[in-house]
C-alpha cells in the first residue's frame, strides 16, 4: 500500500486541442504503474468533450457534479449526472463531455495508453442533445 497526501500527478493544465474541444481543465490526481494508471479529476465548460478515443485497459469515470454525455461509436449514449460511475470497456471508442448549458466535473480513472480518433464535431455534438436532453435548462434544447 502507498498513500498520497495531495498529488503525485503533473500540475493542472488545459486540455490539449488536439484531443479536447472546448475549454477542457485537467487535474492529475495520480499516476502509477508507470503511467498504467492514471486519474484525472477533469472539468469541461458546457459544450466541451473528448475527441473520440479508447482506453487500451478500459477507463472509470465518476461524475463529482454537473450533467454531460458518454457515447460510444455505436451510438450508445448516456446522460451523466452527480453520482454515475461509467465503465468503458478496453478497446471500446467512445467520447464524454459536458451538455451544451451545464459544466460537468468527473474523476477518470484510466488504465493504459489512450488512443485518440477524430474530433466529435459540432453537428454530432448538437444532434446527441437535441430534443432528448433533460438536463437543469433543458427547455432551450427540447424539439417544439
Ligand atoms: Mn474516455
């Protein structure tokens, strides 16, 4: 056993663009295993997100508080709210992020390399939330 007090991570540090969009901060809480594991407490402004990507050993997240999105290329999607403990599974290609109206803070825990695909671009992002949002303003994003 080996308790951190505080950090062993890299300092805080905005989310690189060319595996994030949006305004993207990011925590690093711990890494070990040499580099294996690895936990992020990551926060995205509304709209931000991951790029597609997969985890070569899978990855948790936990959400701390806001409301997002996780979908996987398939097309599987879920909303995220305060308390969800998603797994993904090794391999799967997926992104999350926060909704278009609210930040979304969650803890990621992600074992092995991360793979990184193509941009969710702004046509993807808008058709996930449109008309099935529920989120705390989902009016502004209800179909009329
Ligand atoms: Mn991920």
């Amino acid at each position: 056993m080996k308790i951190e007090h505080g950090r062993t991570g890299a300092p805080s540090r905005v989310g690189e663009a060319d595996t994030f969009s949006g305004r993207v901060m990011l925590d690093p809480l711990l890494e070990a295993g040499n580099g294996e594991v690895r936990i992020n407490s990551v926060v995205f402004s509304p709209g931000g997100r991951t790029f597609w990507h997969s985890h070569a050993g899978g990855q948790v997240l936990i959400v701390a508080s806001g409301h997002g999105m996780v979908e996987t290329k398939e097309g599987d999607r879920e909303l995220l709210n305060p308390g969800d403990v998603v797994w993904a599974p090794p391999g799967e290609v997926h992104w999350h992020g926060a909704a278009p109206d609210s930040f979304i803070n969650h803890t990621a825990i992600s074992l092995g390399t991360a793979d990184w695909a193509g941009q969710v671009d702004d046509e993807h992002y808008g058709a996930v939330f449109a008309g099935e949002y529920d989120g705390p303003n989902d009016a502004v994003y209800d179909e009329e």
